[in-house]
C-alpha cells in the first residue's frame, strides 16, 4: 500500500466532515454515532482495493492496521474508539460522556493526518485543544472463553488439529488450538476449516478452554462452537439438507440452488399436506374437500402441471394416508398458544429459519416440524433431525435454555409412532455448524473464482449420494461439457457475480449515499438511533388489528422520513425485545398511509398470540433467500437451453429475423410490423414520456392476442408496474390473467379467479389463457411448471426491462420462442450491492460483447451489441415524446442522439406570464444558485428558497393541485426531512422523493435540489453510464418536468460534473440563471 493512503483533498473531506459532527447540533451519542459513522466510512475508503473479503469494520481495522504496520499506539486508539462506539449504539441505558466523545475526535483527526500527513484543519484542531481532548486510557483487556475475533493465519497442526492466529475485538492477538476429535459427522474434524477459512473471517468462538500457559491462548474442548462469519445468516433447512448418514456434504447447497426443475408429486402433496394443516391448526372442520380447495387455491400451477391424475392421486393420498395424523395434532396444539410458521434469526450461531409450528405449554417452547414424505426404517432421516437440532439451537438463544421445551417431527404418513422425539446433543450441534461452515466456504471460493469447484465437480464421486443428487450432477456436468471456452468463462463469471451480490446483501456493501451502510445484519448490528438516521425502520408502531395474514398498525411518528414503499419486503418485530429473542414477522407491506400501515405475513398469524398493547413494535426491510440464489438457477437454464439459443442470447450468434408484413397504419403499427419479424429478440429503448407501457407494449400485446396463437409472458420488475400494464390492458378490452400480489387487479387476479372451484374447472382457466402477466420474481416461481402446462411459449415481453440484473431473466427467456425487452438503459439501471461488480474476461471475444458490469441490463447490452453490428432490425428507438416541453427535452437531446421530437402542438407553446411578475416565473427553466451547503446531505437554506418559491407559484396560478402539479427531486432523505419540515400546510402534501423513486412519475413542475457541500459531494447525486456519455440520476429528475423546471444548488460545485457544467451553459445560454437571494428578499414573495 501507499506511504499516504489517502490523497490530500479526500482527507481535507474528512477532516471537514470531522468538523461539520463538532460544529453542529445534536446530543453527545448522537454526535458521536456521527462519529462511528465516519470512522467506517474512513475503513471502507482505505480497505476498498483489499485482496481479501473484509465484510465489517472490526476485520476491516484489523486487516488495514497489519497491511500498513500502523503505530500499535494507534492501534489501540482506533480499536478503543471502535469499542466504545459498538458500545454507544447497541447498550439503550448506556449514557456517553463529553470525554469520550472528544477522544473520538480526537482518535478520528489523528488517523486522518497519519493516513496523510500533508492534511491540516486548523479550525478542528483549535476544537480539540479549547476542549482539551485526550486519548483514550486503555484498559485492560478482560478474561474470556466466548469471543469474536479475526483470522490473521492459520495452519494444520497434523495430528492434532489446527492452530489459528487470530485479533479479538479488544485488538488483542490470540492463540486458538483446535484439537480433532472424530466423533459425529465431522463436526470436531477442525482441520475441515483449512478449506474454509480466509485471511480476516470473523470467527465466533464458543466455549474456548483458556491454555495452561495463558497469554491469550486457548485450546478447544468437547464442547466448543465455531462459527465462520457469524453474521452471514443461513436457512437451517439449507445446511440439514446437505447432511446424511455419517457425512455432510455441503455441496448439495450449490447444487440444489443452480437445478430448477417443474414440481414433483411428492412436492406438491407436501405441500398440500402443509396447506391442510395450517387451515386445521385455526378450525377445525370435517370438510376435507374445502380443505383441498383452499390448497390449490395458494399454487394451482405446480398441481395443474401434474395434470388430473397426478391431482386425484393427491388429493386420496392426503386424505386417506396423512388427514388423520394432521387432525389428531392440530386438536392438541391448537389448545395451547401457538405460532404457526414463525420465523426466528440467530446471529450467534449465524443461523436463521421459519419453523413449521412453535407451541406454549406451562412456560416451555415447543418445536413441531411436519414431514409428509417417506417415513424411515429408523427413528428419523438425519436431515429432518439436523433441522430440528437447529431450530432448537435458534429457540434456545431466543427464549433461553429454561423455555425449551420438547422438539419433534411428525411423520405424517406414518399409521403409528407418527411423532418423534428430537434431542440436541453437542457433538449434533457441532456437525451442523461445520456443515454450515464449509458450505459458506464453498460460497467464499464461488466469489472468488467458481472455476476450482467447478472442475472438482467434473470429478464428484458418486458413492453415498442419493440418486436424485446423483442425476442433479450428471445433468450440471453434462451441460457445462457442451459449453465452449468462451461460453464457460461466461458462466463462471455469473455465477461469480451472482454469489458476491448476494454475499454483499447480506453482511454489507459500499458506495452511494451511505457509504457505511450494512447489509441486512444492519438489523441487529446497528442501533435504532442509526437506523433513524439512515431512515432504515420505522419505530413506536402501535398494534390496531390482526386479520388472519394482516397486520395494522398505527404510526405514531408520523413527521419520520423513511424509504418504505408499498410491495417492500419488511420484517416487524417488539422494540422490548432483541430482535434475536423473538418471533419476527417477515412480510409484504401492502398499504402505506400518513399515519398507518397494513403488512401481509407469509404465514398465518394467531392473533390470539400476539400481544396487541403495552409494546411498541418496528418495521425493517428483509430479504428473500429465493431472490438472492434465484438467478444461480437462471444462469444455468441458459446453460442447458439449446446452442443456438444460447449463443444468440449471449451475442455469440446474430438473431435471425424474418421478412416484414406491412400492416401498420401509423408509426407504433409499423414498428410493431418489424418487432412481429423478429425471430429470436427485439429491444426497444422508450426515452422519458415515449408512452412505452401504454402505447407500444400494449399494442404488441393486443397484435399476439389477436393474430397469433402463442403463449405470451409480459412482466415487468415491479407490481406497481405491472398493474399499469395491467389497466391498460383492462382499457383495450384485452384478456389475461394476472399472478402474484396485486392492489389493485382484482377480477383477472389468478387467486381470485380460481377460489373455490375444483380441479378440471381450475385445469381449464389455465391452460385456456394465453396471455400471463406478472412481476418476473413471480414468473420465475412458476415457470418451470407453467412449461409443462403449455406446449411452447412463444413471446416473452419484458417491460422496465432496463431495470432488471441480466442473470434474473436468463431462465425465463431461455423457456420461450423469443423475447422482447422494452425499457430506457439512459434511465437508472437495475440496482445492486456490490461496488465495482465488473465481469473478469480473459477470452477476447467476450470483451467485444458488451458485458461490462454486472448491474449492466441485457436490455443495455443488446442494444449495443447490436448497434456495433448494425443489427437496426433487432433495435429500435421510440423517439416521439409527449411529457415535455420542447425546451425541457433539449436538456437531455444529447443523450438521445437528438432524435426527440414533440409529440403535441402544445409542447411547443410559449410559457404565458404577466410583464409585472418575477424573471423567474417567466422561464420554463431556471438554475437558483445557492451558496454551499453548510450540513452533510441537507440544506436549510435550499429549504427556504423552496418554500418561497412554491408560495410564489402557488400565488400566480402555476400550481392549482399541489399533489398533481408539482413535485420535488432531492437527492438525500435528510434534504427531504429538512423540506417535510420547512413545509407546513398546505405544502405538507407536495411529493417530495429521490429520483429513484420518482422514475416512472411525471409533475407539471419540478424543483430539483442539490444541497452539496464541496466538489466530492457531487458523485453522490451522479449515476454515470459505462460509456460516460449520460448521467441516468439527471436525465431522470429533468424528464419528470411537463412545463417548468426549477434546479436549485450550487453552480461552482456542480460544474465538476461534466454533465452539470453543460447543463449550466445550456440554461445560462438559452434559459435563466438567477442568485437564490432574488427569491429570498423579493418583496412580492409573501410568507
């Protein structure tokens, strides 16, 4: 590494931002979570180009202070502010003091200026000394058999075990000596973590013996746990799967993810005998055919794919061989409080899971796990028993050893002995966590480089390995050996990637905004003062009512910004309570008003278990194992579609087309004349205001319905925009059937069309429509079955399909004749964790194919591979436009080639103004310069101009609605804030929303600020092509403007943008540029 890590302008930047903590307002722990904030910040910037994964400030400090030999003086600085600060945020009663929060500074500026020494702040330094900050006064470090630590090396110590140089949180080296013992599985087999471990993993060590020869060593014992990155969350059910007779086999983990296939029997009757259950455990009812109904009501495709007799089977083999077994054990449970399906995480062991039934009885927990498969020869499958063992795990850290009652499995289909006792022993627990380990091994190599497991796999032995896993195998090997090089690199890359964005969702990432943000471990390891400041949760929420799978609540706060939306993922949890030490509820938030809030859980609920006052309650965000390993499935059904298909989607092949009927009668016609060519792919690339949706998409898909025979997918990312395809279609009198979640479709929504009706009536609604809409997570849940329903599909319509990660449609796409991809690759691309996620290419024909990052779309991709070969009959752009004025559309001709043409005659119509009002209302765009920002992300003095300005266009009539007219673009939630609370009514109900969010939205006028503070800050308000011809962020947020457009910020800071600077010339040259001082003291702005 460099003697000065950091260059002088981007210190200077932190010493300000240093400054800006000590200069502001704010409570000392706030002030000194600022701090914390910082100090990661700081970590991040300086282990970015590290060669090895450091997922948390604690590795990240200790890899830096080893990698640059810091002083060990500030060695223990650095790891004491670190410990006082994890202190501050996660111990509620825990009061800071003024002394420590100047040591904090004081640690901060003195890193800073060792990292580089040319560094000064001379305002910050007399701060320190008026103040008379200090060190921290190291203590000494305690005595401790449980800790974390990071790995600094590791070595096999044949026979005995291996020994482990580790840095625990104190900042203390540490000796660990792991002795093999070969009882179990494996589990106390230590030398398997040779293959795990990586320089600067964070270990949880559990129940270490301290060695006879002290000095921070230790030596394991019969009872000791080791955890790989703890904070890495997996399924139980995951890990259980790969475990069997006498071995693990974590590799099953990765097989199982990369393999799709259509629904077997014996999956759909589990999950009938599921459904059956859950309905009983709340009613009890003898009408066993309403029972089935209401199953086949939840997932009617999987049945129908079966077909009738597959069907019929089921439905006698629930009722005759299980319904028994599952009445008797629902009478009993449902006696007692219980909780169906509820969800529990456990950092501690890095584990997390939902349980199938969790019930009380005098003051004990108990687990129920219901198995409807084959029951076995003896007590139970081993991978059923290391299910439960983790969920007792899970159960015992949430409620404590003394709550934890029995834990059982009940065999369904077993005539006797149907329920079976699962006890927990040491040598079970330690199997299951070293299964853990090394499948979170596996997902460290993937990361890294695929290509070693990979070719191990060509090699896998078969002995011992059920024979479905066996045939999961051959069929990986046989399609990877069909591939050529180039084909193979691609795959090991996607896989590469896909891996890496699911390890950064998880335990974190950087860049954007929150440069120090978490991944979703955020929910346990940051406090609820930063997630208020990241407007990550949503607190002191009051439970109002409980309907079966819905939830309200009351927000009481209701002046709190967050980033909530409708169709998030969300977890809600007791604030009482540890986030670990309780039931949480996962998700859908379904309805988001001023002062309350409606979730749908993925289960049932009992409402007669949860506690309706007395607690508060929080929303977080959550995530879907299915969503972060999905595309791993996807890639590989592109893997095994046919070469041709293949190498065309890839760009190794041309798509072919066919010869142009002409019948269109005006240009969208026409241009659907030359998509209906189109053999294999089309991509369409719709500019702002183009009417993409509404014009062209539902035209192509009235063309298909009405002259063609084919099976058509339209979907789209998100359900808000899949129900807009959704009305249009209702418009047009066009049928469908829509599925998934939906707020608005009701009629054509596939649950409700089905309710109630039997099998053949359910058989003939499916298989008789042709045209399936939904969101392409929803697709992708039910694509493999919906293949066997249909005989082809023929078009696959993708819409926003700019927004979408290549590898979550590659399966799809694969399954269908062809695909068309309608979106705006100018606008914001899909959204990912990982920074800096660029395909490694070796091979020079992959380079030439346009693959560059991986939040690249393919929609981007094959728009310019196809512009690089002329292949104009396979690309096509939309260039009539009917949002903007023809003065806001110039600002952004140059991202289009300036082919944009109005498509109305009044977009060309002079602005109409009275000569006696204000220069600034006679502009339809105007540039208010503002004097830099003085707080990080926000501006009061922006908030003001804002205010006065919509009073003045309020006042002459610009603004008649204040929800439709007008809307505000700001690029932080803290400017946000600052405008919520600078805008009383009746201003309250303006929208005021990042550009991400308002994509998609149109106002008549649009006020964009830009409250930055020094020329660094404006990468954050940046969203820069590939190609660094467009800005997406600033094509957005000016596309959203129909008549005016007011941009407020700071004109010297902006103009280090390259985009911006032209932006300003343009609106100096032909526009107005005006001082933010002209609205502030106007006498005709009346507040």
């Amino acid at each position: 590494m460099k003697a000065q890590l950091l260059s002088q302008d981007l210190a200077q930047d932190f010493l300000q931002r240093v400054y800006a903590v000590c200069s502001g307002e704010g409570s000392v722990k706030g002030r000194i979570l600022l701090l914390r904030s910082l100090l990661e910040d700081l970590y991040k910037t300086l282990t970015q180009d590290a060669r090895h994964s450091v997922g948390n400030l604690f590795s990240r400090m200790q890899y830096l202070h080893n990698e640059v030999n810091l002083p060990s003086f500030l060695v223990g600085q650095a790891n004491a502010m670190r410990i006082y600060c994890n202190k501050v945020s996660h111990e509620s009663d825990f009061e800071p003091s003024e002394a420590e929060y100047l040591s904090c500074v004081w640690v901060l500026v003195k890193l800073l200026t060792h990292f580089q020494a040319a560094a000064s702040h001379p305002a910050l330094l007399e701060y320190l000394e008026q103040h008379q900050a200090q060190a921290f006064a190291i203590k000494k470090s305690r005595k401790k058999v449980d800790f974390l630590c990071v790995v600094k090396s590791w070595k096999l110590n044949p026979p005995a075990g291996m020994d482990i140089t580790a840095i625990d949180e104190d900042g203390d080296e540490v000796s660990i000596r792991l002795f093999n013992d070969d009882k179990g599985r494996g589990g106390r087999n230590w030398n398997l973590l040779d293959k795990v471990l990586w320089p600067w993993a964070t270990l949880n060590c559990i129940k270490l013996g301290e060695a006879s020869s002290g000095n921070n060593r230790f030596v394991s014992n019969p009872g000791t746990l080791i955890v790989v990155e703890p904070d890495y969350l997996m399924d139980v059910s995951t890990i259980a799967n790969c475990i069997s007779y006498n071995t693990m086999n974590p590799e099953l983990s990765l097989i199982n993810s990369l393999i799709d296939e259509p629904s077997s029997s014996s999956i759909v009757l589990g999950s009938t005998v599921n459904n059956i259950f859950d309905d009983l455990m709340f009613e009890h009812t003898d009408d066993y055919d309403q029972l089935f109904r209401n199953s086949l009501a939840r997932g009617p495709i999987p049945m129908v794919a079966l077909g009738a007799r597959e069907a019929l089977d089921i439905y006698h083999k629930v009722k005759t061989e299980h319904l028994p077994r599952l009445k008797s054990m629902a009478n009993y449970a449902r006696t007692h409080p219980m909780m169906l399906e509820p969800s529990f995480i456990c950092p501690k062991y890095g584990l997390q899971g939902r349980l199938d039934l969790l019930y009380q009885r005098d003051g004990k927990q108990y687990i129920m796990e219901l198995k409807s498969g084959n029951v076995p020869q003896g007590d139970m499958w081993p991978s059923h028993q290391a299910q439960v063992i983790g969920y007792n795990m899970m159960i015992r850290e949430a409620y404590g050893f003394q709550q934890l009652g029995t834990a059982s499995i009940l065999y369904s289909k077993s005539p006797s002995k149907s329920l079976r006792h699962v006890s927990n022993t040491v040598e079970q627990e330690q199997d299951l966590l070293m299964c853990r380990n090394r499948i979170l091994g596996i997902w460290k190599k993937l990361s890294d480089d695929p290509r070693e497991f990979f070719d191990w796999l060509k090699t896998h032995p078969e002995d011992g390995l059920p024979p479905f896993v066996i045939t999961k195998i051959k069929a990986i090997n046989s399609a990877l050996n069909n591939l050529d090089a180039d084909e193979y690199e691609l795959f090991l890359q996607q896989v590469r990637l896909a891996v890496r964005e699911a390890w950064h969702i998880k335990i974190g990432s950087c860049g954007g905004e929150d440069r120090s943000q978490k991944g979703h471990n955020a929910l346990w390891r940051h406090s609820k003062e930063e997630k208020l400041m990241r407007y990550k949760i949503l607190p002191e929420l009051e439970l109002k009512e409980v309907d079966k799978n819905c939830i309200t609540f009351k927000i009481n706060q209701t002046e709190l910004i967050s980033n909530f939306r409708e169709g998030d993922t969300v977890i809600a949890y007791r604030e009482d309570l540890k986030v670990y030490q309780q039931q949480i509820i996962r998700a859908e938030l379904i309805e988001l008003g001023k002062d309350y809030l409606i979730i749908r859980a993925r289960g049932l609920l009992n409402p007669d278990i949860i506690p309706r006052e007395k607690y508060s309650w929080a929303l977080e965000h959550d995530i879907l194992e299915s969503m972060l390993f999905g595309p791993l499935a996807s890639v590989m059904s592109l893997v095994m579609a046919d070469k041709a298909k293949r190498q065309k989607v890839i760009g190794l092949q041309a798509p072919t087309f066919a010869e142009v009927v002409p019948k269109g009668t005006d240009e969208t016609g026409q241009l659907i004349d030359k998509i209906m060519a189109a053999k294999d792919y089309c991509v369409i690339q719709g500019p702002p205001g183009t009417g993409k949706t509404s014009g062209l998409v539902t035209q192509l898909i009235k063309e298909l319905s009405e002259t063609t025979e084919q099976v058509v997918l339209v979907l789209s990312f998100t359900n808000r925009a899949v129900d807009e395809i959704c009305n249009n279609l209702d418009k047009h009198g066009i049928d469908y059937i829509r599925t998934g979640r939906s707020q608005s479709v009701k009629e054509k929504l596939l649950e409700n069309m089905i309710r109630d009706k039997r099998f053949a009536e359910i058989e003939q609604i499916v298989k008789s429509n042709r045209i399936w809409v939904a969101t392409v997570y929803s697709c992708n849940a039910w694509i493999q079955d919906f293949t066997k329903i249909v005989p082809q599909i023929g078009t696959v319509i993708i819409d926003e399909a700019s927004q979408i990660i290549e590898s979550n449609i590659l399966g799809i796409i694969s399954l269908a004749s062809r695909f068309i991809l309608v979106g705006d690759q100018n606008q914001l691309p899909p959204i990912v964790s990982q920074a800096e996620a660029f395909y490694n290419f070796q091979s020079p024909i992959l380079k030439e194919l346009h693959y560059s990052t991986y939040n690249r779309s393919m929609m981007e991709r094959l728009f310019l591979l196809c512009k690089s070969r002329n292949l104009h009959q396979a690309k096509f752009m939309l260039n009539k436009q009917y949002r903007m004025h023809s003065q806001i559309s110039s600002l952004i001709q140059h991202y289009y080639d300036n082919q944009l043409v109005c498509g109305t005659q009044p977009q060309e119509h002079e602005l109409e103004y009275e000569d006696e009002w204000e220069e600034y209302l006679k502009h339809r765009v105007v540039w208010i310069d503002c004097p830099p920002t003085e707080e990080a992300y926000y501006d009061n003095h922006q908030a003001e101009v804002i205010h006065r300005l919509l009073h003045r266009l309020k006042e002459v009539g610009r603004i008649r609605d204040l929800e439709a007219d007008v809307g505000i673009v700001a690029p932080f939630k803290a400017m946000i804030k600052a405008l919520r609370h600078r805008l009383e009514a009746p201003f309250d109900v303006v929208t005021i929303d990042t550009v991400e969010r308002f994509q998609g939205s149109e106002r008549r006028i649009i006020l964009m600020t830009l409250p930055l503070r020094d020329k660094y800050d404006i990468r954050s308000v940046e969203s820069i092509s590939d190609d660094r011809r467009v800005d997406r962020k600033l094509n957005v947020a000016i596309s959203r403007a129909k008549q005016q457009l007011y941009i407020i910020g700071n004109i010297n800071i902006c103009r280090n943008s390259p985009h911006y600077a032209f932006l300003i010339d343009t609106i100096r040259t032909s526009h107005k540029v005006i001082p933010s001082e002209d609205i502030i003291n106007h006498q005709n702005t009346r507040i």
